[in-house]
C-alpha cells in the first residue's frame, strides 16, 4: 500500500487528530522500523549536521540506525580550538598576539574587540565547516539561534566566544543547566541589560526574554503576567561581572531581598526573598518554578522540531509528536538528548512526507556545500592567516544571504524559526535566491583567490571519490545521492546526462572514454579539461535547481 | 556588435540560465529587468542576430557538399555511401558542387540568394575526439591549446566589459544570448573568471514553459520547491520577457512537423519577431555519428544521414521563409557546424568514420551568394587513413561574421579570438556601414580598465575597489595566472591604478581580472609588438 493512502485511510478513523494540510502526516514517535538504506542516512545527516559528504553517507550506512544516531549525538572529537588574532595586521593586540588565542585576554578596547569579534566569526565558520561527524555544531546554532545575541553588542571578545563555547559544551547536556548558566553567562548579562539588573531599578530585560523567548514561549496556554515578569526581574537583580577577572559575581547590596509572589499561572507562588550571598539562590527557585511548567518542555520540542523536522506543526504534529516529546524531556529531567534521540529515531522523522522539505539555511546552504564538494581550505596548523582570510569570506557570504553568524537580528534569533507563516520560506526570496546561485557559480567557476590561495569547488575529487564516475548514468546518480534530497525523474536525468556529459551524443561510452581517458593520464591538459569542463557546467546546473535549496 | 549610432544599446552578458522552452532547454546570458519594461517596451529591433546551428556527432560533409567535379575520386573512395551523380542537387550557376538529394530547402536557399557554402572549414592538426573537437570549435582554440571560454562568450565580454556592474541598465533588458536544445555549451562561455558571478537559474522557467520538468509532488517537499520555483521565476525577470516576446507574435509561418530543429528554430523566430534584443541564439541537433548504417543499401540517398540533412535543410528553409513573412530576414543571420566532418573513405558497415575538414552552410538574406573555396582534393585510391584537409580555419568564418555582421573592429577581434585569422566574403559588409557608435562599452559601472590597449609592453590598469580585500590578476588566454600586482586590504574605497609589465611575455591576449569581496570584473587587454 502506499504510504499515503495508509496514511489517508488511517486518518478516517482518527478525525479528532486531522491534519491541517492534507499533505501532512499522522506519524508519530513510534520507532522507525523501515528500510535504512543511503536514503534515510542522507536525510539524517543533512538535518543534523551541515551537509552530507559521500565520507560520511558510506561511514553511517555501515552502522546502524540506532548506532548512528547515538554517534550523532554523542560527538567523541575534542573541542575546537579557540580563535586566533588574525587582526593585528590591523589593530595591534598586546595581550595576544598574531596567531594566538586572545580568548583568555580581557581587553576593553573598542578597537581589539573589533578584530576579536570579526576573528570569532571567521573562527566559527571554520569549526563548522571542519565539523565531526556530530550533531555538535547544528545544535550549537540551534541554541544560538534561541537564546540570541549579538556580538555587536557584547562588543567584548571575551564574553562572546565565552558564550559560544557555553552553548557548544551544555547544548547537549541538561537544558534546564543551560538556562541556568546562560542566565548568569556574562554575555547574557550584558546582552540583555542583567548586569546593570538593581533592587533599587530593576530592569526586566532578561526576565521577560527569559520566559518569553528562553523557556515558556508565548501562546494561549501561557499565561503569566507582566507583574510575574516585574518580580522575576526583581529576583534576578545583583548580577555583575567583575571587570578585572571577567566572571559572574553576585553583589547582594544590588539584590532586592523581598519576598516575590507571582500569578495564579504560577499558582500563586511565592519566591522567598534572600539577604547576602543566598539572594543568588532566588535565580535557581525562579528557574525551578519556571520549569514546573509544562509549557517549557513543549515549547522547546517545538523550536526542535522546526530546526530538525518541518515547521507546520498541525493538530497531528502537536498530539502525535510534540506532547509525547515533552513527556519525554519532564520525564528526563530536561535532558536535551533523550528529547532528540526520540526524534530522530521516530517514524515521524523517517516519514517520507518529512524527508526534502527544509529549506537549507544559508549556513547549511554554503557549508553543506563547502563539505559535500571536499573544497580545500588552507591548513590553520601552517597557515592561519590565509585559514582565516578563507573563513571569513565564507562567513561573508552567509551574512550577505541573511545569516550572520554571531548576529541575528535580535534577541529572537532568525525570523525563519519564529516568524508564522513563512517560517523557513523566508530564507529564500527575490534578494536571497540570486544571492545563493551567485556564491554557488562563483565557487565552482572561479573560487576565491587571497594572497596566492585559492579556494574552489574542484570537481575532480568529488567525482574521483564516487563508485563508478565513468558511467555517465551512475556519475549522475551517485552525485545526487550526496548533494539532492529531491528525486529527479529520469527523463530529466537522461537529459542532463546527455546535454551536458555526453556533449549532445548518445553513446554512453563517449563519457566513459573521456573519463578513462583523464584517470590514466590526470596531468594531460586537454583530457582533464574535457571532463572538468563538463562536470563544471553538470555541478553548477544542479546547484541552480530550486531542488538544490531544500535538504 | 557595434550598434547603429542612433540606437541605445546595453546587454547583460553573463549569466548561464538553462531552461526550457517549449519543450527544449534554453541557456540565456541574462540580467534582470522589470516586467513593466518588457510591456512597455515594445520597440522596433533593428540589429542583427546570428543562429548558431551545432551538428552533434560529426557530420559527413562530403555526403553534403558533393564534389562534383570529382565524382569518380569520391565514389571510388566510398562506393558503398556515394550519393549517384543523377541524384545529386544542383546549385544555379555552379556545375562543380553539389547537394545532398535531401537538400532541396538548402538548394532553394542558394538559388534564392541566401546561402554561402564555405568548403572544407577545419583547422591544423584536427582532433578525432568528439568531445576534445568540440570543446575547439567552441573555444575557438589551437588544436594543442585548452580555453576555457567560448568564442561568443569572449566577443560578448568584449562588447559588454563592464557587466554585469550597474547591470541591468534601461537601453537592454534582454538576455544577450539564448541556447535552445541543449545546457551546456562552451561556445557562449564568456573567461571563466567573470562569468559566474551571476544568476543561474534553471528553475524559473520551469512554470513557464508547461512542460518537461518534474511536476512538484503534493507534499511538503512538493510544497516547498514549487515556492522555491516561484521566487525563482519571479526573481528573473527575463522570463517576463520571453513570455512578452513570444506573446507579441500572434502568427508564425509553417514549419516542418516531427523535426525538433525545426521547432527551436520557431522558438527563435518568435522571440526575434518578438522585440528580444538577443543577439546569439545557439539551437542543435545530433546524431551525425554515422559510424554505420549512414544510408540504405538500395538506396545510398535515403537513410539515417538523409534523414538528419532533410531535418536540416527543411527546418533552415522553414525558419527562412518564416523570417521572410515576419519581416526580419535581413536582421538573421545563421551558421552550421559540426565537430568534424568523416573519412573520405567510407567502412564496411554503410558508413563513416571520424574525420576532419567539413563545409559549413552561412545562411540568410545577407548572405553572399556563392560556394567559398573549392572542392577537397580527394586522392585516387583513398586510404582510411586520409582525411579532407581545411581550406579555411573555423575562426575564419567566426572572424568574418564577427567582423561583417556584428561590426567588430580588428584589434578587438584579435583579443577574441587571439589572432588575426582571412576575413572572407561570406557576409554582405555592407552591414555595417554607418556603424560608428559603441555605447556598450561605458554601460553599466567600469570597475576595471586599462591604457593603452592595445599595448606593447607596459600598460597602465585602473581600477575601483568598495575597500577591504582587493584582487588583481593578470590571465593569460589558457587561464593560467601570471602576475597578481594587486592582493590586499583597502581601508577604504576608491580608485587606483597599477602598471602591467608585461616583460618578455609573448604578445596575445591577457586578462585582467578584479575580485572585490563578491565581486568580479575582467578586463581584456591585448598585447601586441
């Protein structure tokens, strides 16, 4: 029977759940039993991790489902190293120079932070597109994207990579600590006004952001009050950063000490109020009472499900997906892995009606294409200056298609997770689409060229790597088994095989010759540039596809 | 192409955007530009277009053109394929050539005055590979030389140097050249270097033309793409102007059925007819591979080759008369090629195998009458080692037109196509009379250029940079990189100049090439003793 007619005949007897759209689908958490073929594994990887090289399709289709996504979620590489000056060319840094790490260095000066704040842009874009095979780098932006803030405002270089490193080493651990640490995180405190947060004026910056954006969301079923808002605000006064070692204290003299009653959707709670070091003790109540909510736990589900699965969330979703996944998340105490292991191992996710509907976002976009095509960049060990040159202009394109890493918009992070009802369309319109071909055409026609290095889309590697790149048939296949999620029909298959491959002809073997042809001689002119030729203009076409745009 | 002094004129030049039209795919070198413009805009075309027609697969041009004058040399050489003399088409006033019997459009187009059969076009040391001869004829290359660009995509860069900075501007909305039939072609690819940085996008003419592409399935996959698609068609508003143009012709003349040239060769007259300012339309089709079963044993003037020279000559014979009757005969101008042309010798399977020189048709009202060149020498006795030798190199004919039909002067026709190659008398020059305007060459922002050009020795570049990150390479014709005078940070905008040394490098052509961040503009410059 066909999935969909199972579907339908399914959804008759279970009107109570109906699908908003009717192409949506009934599935739910129910373990994935169905095939694990190179299929189901692209598609895991393209939701989890930033693109899907060949390398890492034929390394979790030797395991199974359940060993891939164990190893997706738990990234075994060590940390990546902090970022380098790459500045002082144009700012001088004392307390870190040329090539090493300014991270331990605090520095009040506007224009070392500067550097600093471009560098760690550079730098992040260089951890993700030399990523493990984990889930480690998309979470991290995923809790970037959710609690969001700007370096710009930051300012301080410090603070911003100290942030950073705190989404990357607690985003896979328990959320409730992360709201925790994030709430006193310095960045945080200054992002959001915390640190000037005093009994005597109390600023509700992070308070509201806090329940709003952080934990609860908004919705019919939240109900708190702008006076809940006021007394969290007022409990989480006292926080300050010491300017001379750059950490959290807690100034009891700028903490409100009265006691704090909230609203009946918190059931009339009262948060006792705490004199001297305990005052810092109201914070964790605050966040316990927070949590005790139900909401938290389905408003993160939802903000998952919308960066790893589809952004309708209908009635079906919501019951069959959502509030399982939120029992799941209470029951483990807020542990966020146990949340996306259930996810990613559901028939829900495997659902065919799930598979190619994400919109790549620009990140995913330029660095799944950085990864699949194996675009070489300059060693950082050797060279960092030309590695970050390289990194930075890859973290300029993605701000030039609308995300700029380490500043989204505002605190509510991009528009395409939140913004009803566009959601991830929004990524793609009459700016940004043009935008997405430019980048790709000018990486595979002529690359990037900075202090005699070049990065490019060579396709010679990428094609050496597939299984049998001289049939033009299974070149073409085999190709878009890494870079496509969308199936092509085969009649658009033959006619780019022989439009492009076979230069009009109609005989395989041509293709075939040319290729063996280049593979016993590779240093003859002429032979390489017939192939290159043609698997330039067959690699840029299939970019330009809209197929190419959805993951 | 130099434009008459009172027509504006500016084309966006780059932009590969592979698409269908009715049913064929279609590459354009585009800009965007308001559909409102397109509407509004409907004014009268007057310059002149060339269709360029590629025989896939290498066809037999001595199965084509047929050497009268020597018919017992050429059936000897291939008594199984020789067309019978009685059969032979006829040309008015010209005894020593003949056509293919399947030809009767081709021979009614010379006796019509609208055809020049150039004999025996090839080149030095002819490459038997298909794709390897292609990517020749393309390029416009030395048979030892790998280009990377096309030689309508060079003469496009020349004329639109500045693209696509500041472009699309008002005087050209049109893509500057649409292939039909086919995506990828090196012959309208402009240096490598300055041509990707714009928009390709296949998808936008997907709801366009109706068919072909995968339908959008109903699902949220589905759902996406067709939003995809639509911004995509939406975002290029050169679609808009296909549309606008194939609207504005009502009424076509008849052409052949079951002949898919014929059917691209429509799809150009309309869009011409149109108010399309393209210049380069570049249609195909193939199967010329005629390593066996070339004709009927029974009957060497029927079978798979006669078949492809009818579905030729009908659909060149068509588009003419369909030009005639759409009032732009005098603005068209067309041309065949093949990779190669076969064997003199014919094989034991009823047909041929790869060879070299082969005639090429130059049709159209302005068209010089007349058969260029005279019948290949075919040798007593022929070997299946002996191939037709050129009379002309291929670039001969590019030049001619180039010179003849798009008015390109000498010293920029030797930047296109690197050396100075016999201009003959294919194409009534008197084209270009009057022509003394090139408005194309200030359209849009200049970002780089140099002085002089031609040089000899030391040229001055000049160049505008946005700040930050800025690149000067210099290029030679075989893309390899031979200076970078400029790889550095500006703090801030502006306008500077460098001096290219060209030392003892040997004359030719080379580019300059500007990357700015995400931009790129090159220059070329031709050095010259």
């Amino acid at each position: 029977m066909d999935r969909r007619d199972f579907l339908t005949a399914r959804r008759k007897k279970a009107p109570a759940i109906l699908s908003a759209q009717n192409f949506r689908t009934q599935s739910g958490l129910t373990p994935y039993v169905g095939p694990w073929t190179r299929n189901e594994v692209q598609h895991l990887l393209k939701r989890t991790m930033f693109g899907s090289t060949k390398a890492d399709i034929d390394y979790f289709a030797a395991r199974t489902l359940d060993q891939a996504i164990n190893e997706l979620l738990n990234p075994v590489a060590a940390l990546p190293a902090p970022p380098l000056n790459d500045y002082s060319e144009d700012v001088p840094d004392p307390g870190a120079p040329a090539g090493t790490t300014w991270v331990n260095n605090v520095s009040e000066n506007d224009d070392i932070n500067e550097g600093r704040r471009f560098s760690f842009k550079h730098w992040w874009a260089g951890v993700m597109l030399n990523q493990d095979r984990s889930i480690r780098e998309k979470i991290t932006l995923f809790w970037a994207d959710h609690f969001g803030t700007e370096t710009y405002t930051i300012n301080l270089g410090h603070f911003i990579y100290r942030h950073n490193n705190l989404l990357r080493t607690g985003g896979l651990g328990n959320f409730k600590t992360l709201v925790k640490n994030v709430t006193t995180d310095p960045g945080m405190l200054i992002y959001l006004n915390g640190f000037l947060n005093s009994a005597s004026a109390p600023d509700e910056n992070y308070a509201r952001e806090l329940m709003e954006l952080f934990t609860l969301g908004k919705g019919p079923t939240v109900a708190y009050t702008e006076d809940d808002v006021r007394k969290a605000a007022r409990i989480l006064t006292g926080w300050r950063i010491n300017p001379t070692t750059a950490l959290t204290t807690f100034d009891p003299a700028k903490h409100d000490s009265n006691n704090k009653t909230f609203s009946s959707y918190f059931g009339g709670a009262t948060i006792t109020g705490q004199t001297g070091v305990n005052g810092e003790l109201e914070t964790d109540d605050l966040i316990n009472m927070i949590f005790s909510k139900d909401e938290v736990s389905k408003y993160i589900c939802r903000s998952i499900y919308r960066w790893f699965v589809y952004y309708t969330l209908d009635a079906a979703a919501e019951a069959n997906v959502i509030e399982p996944l939120a029992a799941i998340f209470r029951t483990s105490n807020y542990d966020i892995k146990p949340v996306l292991s259930a996810l990613f191992k559901s028939e829900h996710f495997f659902d065919v009606l799930n598979q190619g509907c994400m919109i790549k976002s620009p990140v995913d976009q330029i660095v799944g294409c950085m990864r699949e095509w194996k675009v070489a960049f300059p060693p950082v060990a050797s060279e960092y200056q030309d590695t970050y040159n390289m990194w930075g202009y890859i973290s300029d394109w993605m701000g030039t298609m609308g995300q700029d890493i380490g500043d989204p918009p505002n605190v509510s992070g991009w528009p395409a997770y939140y913004q009803e009802p566009s959601f991830h369309e929004i990524w793609i319109n009459h700016d940004t689409l043009p935008k997405r071909n430019q980048f790709t055409d000018s990486m595979i026609m002529s690359g990037f060229t900075r202090n005699m290095k070049k990065i490019i889309i060579d396709p010679i590697p990428f094609t050496l790597a597939l299984p049998n790149a001289g049939d033009p048939n299974a070149l073409l296949s085999d190709t878009l088994a890494v870079i496509y999620r969308v199936p092509l029909s085969d009649t658009v298959k033959q006619n780019l095989k022989q439009s492009i491959l076979l230069s009009g002809q109609t005989q395989d073997y041509y293709w075939t010759n040319a290729w063996n042809a280049y593979v016993a001689d590779p240093t003859n002119m002429s032979t390489a540039a017939i192939i290159t030729n043609r698997l330039k203009s067959l690699y840029q076409y299939l970019m330009n596809l809209s197929e190419y745009q959805l993951s | 192409m130099r434009r008459r002094s009172f027509l504006k004129n500016s084309i966006p030049a780059a932009a590969i955007l592979p698409a269908l039209v009715d049913g064929y795919t279609v590459k354009a070198f585009h800009a965007h530009s308001p559909l409102m413009q397109a509407l509004m805009n409907p004014a009268i075309e007057t310059d002149h277009v060339l269709v360029i027609i590629q025989l896939s697969g290498g066809n037999d041009g001595l199965n084509m053109v047929i050497p009268i004058s020597t018919y017992g040399d050429y059936f000897n050489a291939r008594s199984n394929v020789a067309i019978a003399q009685n059969k032979i088409l006829k040309l008015d006033g010209y005894a020593n050539t003949g056509l293919h019997p399947a030809m009767t459009g081709m021979q009614a187009l010379y006796n019509q005055k609208k055809l020049n059969i150039v004999q025996s076009v090839g080149y030095p040391q002819p490459n038997f590979s298909h794709f390897r001869a292609t990517d020749i004829w393309m390029s416009g290359s030395d048979a030892d030389q790998v280009v990377n660009t096309g030689w309508a995509g060079r003469y496009l860069n020349t004329e639109y140097p500045n693209f696509p900075d500041g472009y699309p501007n008002t005087t050209m909305p049109d893509p500057l050249a649409i292939q039909i039939g086919s995506i990828a072609s090196l012959t309208l690819q402009g240096p490598a270097i300055n041509m990707g940085m714009s928009i390709t996008n296949p998808t936008s003419f997907y709801n366009l033309i109706n068919n072909v592409l995968d339908p959008a399935p109903n699902t949220p996959m589905g759902h996406e793409l067709t939003y995809i698609r639509t911004i995509a068609n939406q975002t290029n508003a050169f679609a808009q102007r296909i549309i606008a143009a194939a609207m504005a012709v009502p009424q076509q003349g008849a052409y052949p059925q079951d002949n898919s040239l014929a059917d691209q060769l429509k799809i150009v007259a309309r869009l011409v007819k149109g108010g399309l300012k393209t210049r380069i339309y570049m249609v195909g089709m193939g199967g010329f591979d005629t390593h066996s079963s070339q004709v009927e044993s029974a009957d060497t003037s029927i079978g798979f080759h006669a078949s492809l020279l009818k579905e030729l000559s009908d659909a060149v014979k068509a588009f003419m008369d369909d030009c005639q009757f759409l009032g732009i005969q005098d603005r068209v101008m067309g041309l065949t090629f093949s990779e190669f042309g076969r064997r003199i010798k014919s094989n034991s399977s009823m047909g041929t195998d790869h060879g070299a020189a082969a005639p090429m048709f130059i049709f159209g009202a302005k068209a010089v009458q007349g058969v260029t060149g005279t019948n290949p020498t075919i040798p007593g006795g022929a070997s299946v080692n002996d191939n037709i030798p050129h009379q002309y190199d291929f670039r001969s004919i590019y030049a001619s037109i180039l010179e003849r039909w798009f008015c390109v002067p000498p010293t920029t026709l030797q930047t296109i196509l690197f050396k100075n190659f016999q201009s003959l008398n294919i194409v009534d020059n008197k084209a270009c009379t009057g022509v003394t305007d090139d408005p194309n060459q200030s359209a849009g922002e200049q970002l780089i250029t140099n002085y002089p050009n031609p040089f000899t020795t030391t040229t001055t570049i000049k160049f505008k940079t946005k700040g930050k990150h800025t690149l000067i390479q210099i290029i030679d014709m075989l893309g390899r990189v031979i200076q970078t005078p400029i790889d550095k940070e500006y703090t801030q905008s502006g306008e500077f100049t460098v001096d290219f040394n060209s030392g003892a490098l040997p004359s030719g052509v080379y580019y300059a090439r500007l990357q700015n961040e995400q931009t790129q503009q090159v220059r070329p410059m031709l050095k010259v003793r």
